[in-house]
C-alpha cells in the first residue's frame, strides 16, 4: 500500500524524477511522458464522471483505476531480479474493455459519417481523453523503440481510446446526438 507522509521532496527541483526501479531521469524523459500523460487522460475522465452515473461511471471508475495500474507499469522499466515484482498490466485488463466495447457498440447504430467531438459534456469530456489517451500510445511505442514497454500495456492503452470512443456514442443517446462530420461543409 502506498502511504504518502509527506507531498513534496524536493528531489525533482533539478528536473529530475525517480521511476518505480529508483533510477532517476530527467521529468522530460520519454518514459516519464508516457505515464505522465496517462495521468493526463485519468484527469479529464475525472472530469467527464461529473456528467455520468450507474453502468457508464462504474466503467469510468474502473479505467481511473487501471490507468494508475499503467502508469506504475510505465515508471518501472523491466529488470532481471527486482527487488519487489512491479505491477503490471495483465491480458484481463484488456480483455474487460474489449467486451465493454462489444456490448455497449451492440446497442448503437453503426456509423455512416466520421464523428466531432461533442454532444453531451459526457461525451465531450470522454473524446478529449481519448484524444490524449493516443498521444499517450503514441509516446508509449516511441518508447519501446528503444526500451522495453510491456506490450500488455500498448494493447490496452489502444483499447482504452476504442472504448472512449464508444462508451462517448452511448452517451450520446446511443449515437443519435453524434455531432456529424460533413465534409467540406464551409467551403
């Protein structure tokens, strides 16, 4: 259990930042932007759980949760024999919003024209997160370019901006206050 006695350190005033193994970095480390922006997007779900209730904030509140899960996988880079086994995402993770995804998109019309952000505040709360949540994947595969990033953690940060995406339709009277793209509308 984490106990936080004390809120700053001042270990970071150099623009340095520990990770999970206790190596320090620099705070613009690839690694720390990673986490740091999945922190961002379980910011902004925060702000979209105060337009939801019942099922839909019972999923947000399960995400909000697993994005801590992710980024104590990101701050802790993989080691042969660490001291205390770190935590990792699992396949189950996943796998939970992969049929979250199936049973909410089983209630909505399929699409026939992309989507804006928008609709209800929900909605556009959960697109601006899954905005961030793909910069987030982003840097993630940047990073596992050059260092080892548990894929578990790629796949479910791709599935979290899927299920936002959806779970935003839903709230959008399952999709019919969608706020259509109309191509070319203001030429």
């Amino acid at each position: 259990m984490v106990k936080l006695d004390k809120i700053y350190t001042r270990g970071g005033d150099k623009g340095q930042t520990s990770l999970g193994d206790g190596e320090r970095v620099a705070k613009h480390d690839p690694r720390v932007a990673a986490y740091g922006t999945t922190d961002e997007c379980n910011g902004i779900l925060g702000l979209s759980r105060q337009h939801t209730d019942g099922d839909a904030d019972e999923m947000i509140a399960r995400i909000q949760n697993d994005l801590f899960d992710l980024g104590a996988d990101l701050c802790t880079p993989e080691q042969e024999d660490p001291k205390y086994p770190p935590l990792r995402m699992s396949p189950e993770q996943v796998t939970r919003l992969e049929n979250e995804i199936d049973a909410m998109n089983a209630e909505i019309p399929p699409l026939t024209s992309f989507i804006l952000p928008g609709g209800s505040a929900a909605a556009a709360w959960l697109h601006l997160a899954r905005t961030v949540a793909r910069r987030a994947e982003r840097e993630m595969t940047a990073t596992a370019e050059t260092e080892d990033i548990n894929p578990v953690a790629i796949q479910y940060i791709n599935r979290l901006s899927d299920h936002l995406f959806v779970l935003a339709r839903k709230l959008n009277d399952n999709g019919a206050t969608d706020v259509l793209w109309v191509p070319g509308q203001n030429r």
